[in-house]
C-alpha cells in the first residue's frame, strides 16, 4: 500500500512536470515565431567611396616679414642737430636730407684746407717749371708734390666729416616714429631713424629644425596673409649652415607684398612640406570614429542577402583640412565608407543607406580643404 502511494505521487509529479514543461515549450516556440516575423535592427547611414588626392604633409612655422629695402640709419660721429629734414613717420625721397649736424666748424677747417691746396699747387707749378729749366733740385719738386698731395687729404677728410654729419635718406621710404628735436646733442652710433622702402615683392625668413625634410631653392611654401588667406611664396636663399646654438636653419621666401599685406617686421604663419606628396583617401570628417583602440571608419559590404553590414577599419595617418580628412592608411579607393550616421553603426550591423554622396562632391570638399 506504501509502494502504490508512492508511484502515484511520482506519477502525479512527473505528469506536473510534463505539463508545466509542454506549456513553457509552446510559449517558446509561439515567441520564436513571434520573433522571426520582426524585421532586424538596423541605423540608416549616408556612405561615399573615398577620392584619391595628391597632398604632401606640411608642418607649421612662424617667420618674420623683412622688406628688402629696409636700413636703420645711424649716427658715425657725435654732433649737434642744427636741422630737421623730416618729421618722424613722414614718407621721404631718395637723397632727402633728414639731420643736418653742425658743421660750422668743419666748414672753417674747409676754407683753410682748401687755401691750403691752392697755395701747394702754386709751389709745385713753381718747383715743376725751376726743374724743367734745371734751376731746382728734384728733392724739391718731389716735397712740393707730397705737400699738394697731403693737403687734397686734409680736404677729403674734412668733407668726409661733412657728409658724415649731414644725413641723407639712402632710397625713398617710409620712416618709424623716433623723437628727434633740434638742438639736441646726439651720441656716436645713435639711432637716427629706420627707412623701411616700398616694393613690389617682400622678403619671409622662418627657420626649419635639422631633421625637417631637405627644402631647395625654387621649392613653395605656403603663407598665411590676413583674414587666412593662403598665399604662395618661394624659397629664394637658405643659410648654407645650420645654427650649432638652435639646430636650426634660416629658410627665406619672396612672396608679393600686395598679397600678403603685411609690413616690416611682422609675424606670419608659413606651412612648410614635411614630407613628399603622395597618394591619401578623402572622406568627410564625420566619416572618422574614435575608442580606446584608436580612430577607424565603418565600411559597409553586402551579404549573401545583398544588404549592407558594417565592418570596422582601423585607419592611421590622418590629416584635417576643414571639413574633409585625408587618410593614408587602412582603406582603399573602392571601400564604400560609413559617414553621416556613423556614430551609430557598430560591426555586423545592418545598414540602409541614404542616398550616397558622389565621387565629384568628395573631390570637391577636398580641393576647398586642401593647403
């Protein structure tokens, strides 16, 4: 009687057990079925095959603009300023005098020099014609000479005095604010004023580190003028050494003045060629994704259905110009690149693109980006 009670209690569990277990099938299976009429999760993306572009990397430096025509004109000798030819700031023309020294006393020394010269040129007529007739002695004619000579100096360097205390402009150009006033004692070596002249082409000289790629004569380089405008300007001249103190090595451009609106001494952004042109793939910027691993892009492929998944591409070597990238390793030319949307995307995902944009609106991006 125990042995029936218990087969029927392990009859009643195990019918429990069936039923529960039938039940939870059907509800799985019903589910499954359920499931296979929902279509599968995918993101609409825009995509576009990267475009092939010549672009040699360029690094950055600041030069200075330096006008070919520029002096700083300084006193040689010390003296008294008894006349102003211009007012700091002024523009001023070739040979125009600008400070006038005193030279009273130059110009008295002057009369007497010359006196002086007229005076030995009478004794040596005199010593020629008494040696001509055989009256004088050689040794006189020759003193007479030495003494005519020596007194033409004198002259010279009295007049040297003159012109060194009388300051002309050397070209026309333009002069810097400095405070001049007339009798005002100036110093040997003091600053009189800077004469900067008006030319068509003006000079940028920037310097490039030693292991900067080799720039030649005749290469170009890329300035920045004002409100960014990108001008171009050709290396002229480079040191023929490299500073042992910087490492560095003096590159100067010509660029035109009425391009580059900048005047003397200014700085100015120069993009300069890092390394060869070659081959890179232009995409939209929002073509690039980033994680911890690095950047990459979402390639989209077609499966056996002929719908599109995505598959990551790790990317290297990228360069921004504006709203287009440039990428030099990781994709090729008929990869069909995720770009707006993106973000969205992850491997293995299904895909409905928007229409693409074409190979002539990517091209145009990158020439409107490129240095």
């Amino acid at each position: 009687m125990t042995v029936a009670r218990w087969l029927f209690a392990l009859l009643a569990i195990t019918g429990l057990v069936g039923g529960l277990g039938y039940i939870k099938f059907t509800q799985i299976t019903e589910a499954i079925a359920q499931a296979a009429l929902i279509p599968e999760h995918s993101e609409a993306t825009k995509a576009v095959h990267p475009q092939s572009t010549l672009y040699a990397p360029q690094t950055q430096v600041i030069g200075e603009v330096v006008a070919p025509k520029q002096v700083e004109l300084r006193t040689e000798i010390s003296g008294r300023v008894v006349n102003l030819g211009f007012k700091p700031g002024d523009w001023v023309e070739k040979h125009q005098l600008l400070v006038q020294m005193d030279v009273s006393e130059e110009t008295a020394e002057l009369a007497a020099a010359e006196a002086d010269v007229e005076l030995a040129a009478i004794k040596f007529e005199r010593a020629q014609k008494l040696r001509s007739t055989g009256s004088g002695s050689q040794s006189a004619l020759d003193n007479a000479r030495a003494l005519l000579d020596t007194s033409k100096a004198k002259v010279g360097q009295i007049k040297s005095r003159i012109q060194k205390k009388t300051i002309r402009a050397p070209f026309a150009g333009e002069t810097n604010t400095t405070v001049l006033s007339v009798g005002e004692f100036l110093s040997v070596n003091e600053l009189i004023t800077q004469v900067v002249g008006d030319t068509d082409d003006i000079w940028i000289d920037f310097k490039l580190p030693q292991h900067q790629m080799e720039i030649a004569i005749g290469d170009e380089v890329t300035a920045i003028g004002t409100e960014n405008q990108q001008i171009t300007a050709t290396i002229i001249h480079r040191d023929a050494a490299i500073s042992v103190s910087t490492r560095t090595r003096i590159h100067r451009a010509t660029v035109s003045a009425s391009d580059l609106q900048l005047i003397h001494g200014a700085f100015v952004e120069v993009h300069v060629p890092a390394a060869p042109a070659m081959n890179y793939s232009a995409l939209p910027s929002s073509s690039i994704q980033s994680d911890s691993y690095g950047q990459f892009v979402y390639a989209l492929a077609q499966d056996e259905q002929s719908a599109y998944r995505a598959t990551r591409q790790d990317v290297a070597d990228l360069h921004y110009l504006g709203e287009t990238v440039l990428v030099g390793q990781g994709i090729s030319q008929g990869d069909l690149i995720a770009t707006d949307g993106g973000f969205k995307l992850s491997p293995g995902m299904l895909v409905e693109l928007i229409t693409p944009q074409t190979r002539q609106q990517i091209s145009s991006a990158s020439s409107t980006g490129k240095h």
